[in-house]
C-alpha cells in the first residue's frame, strides 16, 4: 500500500480553461506530480490537447479536428489550440509526467513517434484506453507505458468480483501497468486484487477534501484532481502524521 498517492493535476485544474498551457504551468506550480490533458489528432496528423473533436470557429462555425490540418485550425479560431508537442516540452523541463487522455485511436501512432522523437518515453502514458484500444496501443509501441480504463459497464452487468476479475485480465492482457478508475467504484476488493498481481490503482476526478482523504487513506496510487492546492496539502498532512 502506497503512503501517500501522486497528484494528478486533471486539465483545467484551478479554474484555469481546459487542455491550456496555463492548466499546465498552474499544475506544476501547485505542485503536481502528474499533468493530465486530452488527446485529439488533426487531419494531418498533428496531435493536440482537446477533449471534443467538434470545435467552434471564430466565424461561429462548427469544425472537426479530425477533417482539419494544424494549419487549418489554427487560421480557423480565435486561439491557436496547444499542440501536444508544446505541452511535452513544458513538462520535460520540470521532470514531471504526463497523463495523455486518448480521445481516439488515431492518436495512438502520432502521439508514439512524438514521445519517442522526445525521448520522454519514461515521462509519459497514456490513459482513455479501454481493452481494445490498450491492445493497439501496445502492437503500436510497447514501450509506451498506459493505464487501462476500467469499463463502467462491466461492473454493472456482472458481480464486482467477477468485474475485479475481467478488469485485471484486460490489464494484464494489454500490457498495461494499471488500471483507471472512477473514485465511485473503487472498494478494498478492487485495491486487494490489484495489488496481488502488480497493479497500480488511479482514479479520477476527486475534489471534496474528505473524498482525497478516504481514497488517499485506501492506498490508491494515485487521485486526479482539479483542486490541485488542496490535495497537495492533504498529501503533506499525511506524510507529516505518517513521519
């Protein structure tokens, strides 16, 4: 069980806007020690940080990542969209790590060749991968180190043990280091088994203090967060009463 987990700054953390420079920089600021940001791909195969494929233009019309260049984009709206290359770049030169939230499978080649043209293999993974997007993700480039999402919809269907169970085989089928979690599913069991075959646990998004305190106290890996400020403070309160 982990003493403490990593903080993950969630984009937009501290009421910055979403998938910016500024999220980043006030992530790592605040004190960070994972910066996570979503993934989308240009029609030319520019990797960039968005959630939605769907942007607004500065005409007010709709446009789609997917059916645009970088260029074309970026004449498109009002404010140039970051490139995942400017983002790696900014994290690099603090040592930190980031978290890629994949929004589709058409990042996973792009965002290889750019982790691996920047050398930061061991400074990045990648997350947003369910079982099938995991397994094309490790064909692309094992190396490239990534949590598995759980699918909610399992645990639904089934027991949580026989859930736990599917989970674990996904992960270790994929290649993947741990698994990715909404807080909301998380119990001990989950956390047991996990640990039994080596897996790390993270989840995602805690911003309550008492919430951060629980999961934290449970011996998650990890808890993405938009209030970065305060689960940096839980996180030395805990080390201080554990020193």
């Amino acid at each position: 069980m982990n003493a403490v987990p990593l903080v993950t700054a969630h984009t937009g953390c501290m009421n910055t806007p979403d998938n910016s420079l500024l999220s980043i920089e006030t992530g790592l600021e605040n004190g960070a020690d994972i910066i996570e940001d979503d993934i989308r791909v240009t029609r030319d195969g520019t990797p960039v940080l968005s959630h939605d494929d769907a942007v607004r233009l500065a005409n007010g019309s709709m446009g789609r990542l997917s059916q645009m260049t970088i260029s074309e984009l970026n004449e498109g709206l009002s404010i140039p969209i970051v490139k995942l290359e400017q983002a790696l770049h900014l994290v690099r030169n603090t040592g930190k790590t980031m978290n890629l939230d994949l929004k589709a499978d058409e990042c996973i080649e792009p965002v290889s060749e750019l982790v691996k043209k920047l050398g930061m293999l061991g400074h990045v993974f990648l997350s947003g991968c369910e079982a099938d997007r995991a397994r094309k993700a490790k064909h692309s480039n094992p190396g490239l180190r990534k949590l598995l999402n759980v699918n909610a919809s399992l645990f639904l269907a089934s027991s949580y043990a026989e859930a736990v169970l599917q989970t674990l085989q996904d992960a270790e089928s994929t290649g993947c280091f741990g698994i990715n979690v909404p807080y909301r599913l998380v119990e001990p069991y989950l956390l047991e088994k996990a640990a039994e075959s080596g897996f790390q646990i993270y989840i995602w998004t805690v911003n309550e203090e008492k919430d951060m305190r629980l999961y934290a106290g449970m011996g998650v890996h990890s808890i993405t967060t938009r209030n970065v400020a305060d689960l940096v403070r839980v996180k030395k309160e805990m080390l201080a009463e554990g020193s």
